[in-house]
C-alpha cells in the first residue's frame, strides 16, 4: 500500500472566506447594538435553548421592543378604536416584528423547518420551547454530578471553589432539590 500526499492551493480569498466560516461557526453567536450597548446573542444549537432563551429576553427587553412578550395580542381595530388603543396596537405589532425577527436571525436555518411561520413571538417561543425543553432531571443529574466531583485543585483561590459550590446548591435549590449544607461542606 503506497502513501500519497495531496498539496491543494486556495487563493487568499478562498482561505479569508474559509477563516470566516470557521470562526463563525465556532463563536456561533450574534452580536448587534441596542440603546449603544453590545448585546450577543447566542445562536440556538439544539443544546443551548436555556442560555440562548435567556439572551433573546434579555436583548429584547434592553431594546425596549418586549412588550409582545409580556402582553396578550390587542383586539383587531374597528372603526370605533380609540386613538389610545390604535397607538397600544402599532406598538405591540411593532414590537412583535421585532422579536420575530430578532428570534428567526438567531437560530440556525437547519432548525427552522417545522417551526410556525405565521405567528406571534410568544406562540413562537412556545414552539421552540416545546421543540427543545430541557428536562429538569438531565440538569439535576448534571449539576449533582459535577458539584460531588469536585475536588480543589490549589489554583486560585479557595473562597472562589466554595462560590462554585455555593453556585451550584443554589442551581439545585432552583430545582427544587435542597441539599443541605453539611453535605456541601462534607
């Protein structure tokens, strides 16, 4: 059996768009301006629906566009709508295009099909949300695991070991499952 070797050459426009795709893909996140702050925005992998949920609402609400979030759909308008509720009903479907917008840029085009087109944010996030709920026992198994496996390794400090540990009772705690501290300390 004989061993060749192949020597490709890739101009530096191919190697600059090659360098780009990989550290897109490795960063997988979305970074834009809100109120002349950086917000990032993980993109949704399958695996990171918590973080990635938690960086929609928290973009969202430091653009102040959150209020199809946290409010029900106003009435359709009819001739006898008040100016008030005409201006209630430009801002929520305002601020419902934005949301949608904001989720669809953030999730990977392979992850999209099946997803409803036709929506509201929140009947869209319901849908991600049913799609990749995270059960409460994995992250429960995970957390137990990685705070009874730890060891302090002398590095840093030990006030930052026992904050992790603390870190993670707390997480527990979340989950309803009270461990007490004399088992943290044991």
């Amino acid at each position: 059996m004989s061993n060749f070797m192949y020597a490709y050459t890739v101009s530096s426009d191919t190697l600059f768009a090659l360098i780009v795709l990989i550290l897109y893909i490795i960063n997988f996140t979305i970074t834009f301006s809100v109120n002349n702050k950086m917000v990032t925005i993980e993109v949704l992998t399958r695996s990171n629906f918590k973080k990635w949920k938690e960086d929609i609402e928290f973009a969202i609400e430091m653009a102040d566009v959150d209020l199809s979030l946290v409010s029900d759909k106003p009435g359709d308008l009819t001739v006898a709508s008040t100016e008030n509720e005409k201006l209630v009903h430009a801002a929520w479907m305002k601020s419902n295009r934005i949301c949608l917008l904001s989720m669809w840029r953030s999730i990977l085009d392979h992850l999209k099909s099946g997803l409803p087109t036709d929506c509201t944010d929140k009947e869209l996030m319901t849908a991600i949300s049913e799609r990749y709920r995270v059960s409460s026992n994995a992250d429960i198994g995970s957390l137990l695991q990685v705070l009874f496996n730890m060891k302090y390794d002398g590095n840093g400090g030990v006030r930052d070991y026992i904050i992790r540990m603390v870190d993670y009772q707390t997480k527990l705690k979340a989950l309803k499952v009270d461990l007490p501290d004399t088992c943290i300390v044991h």
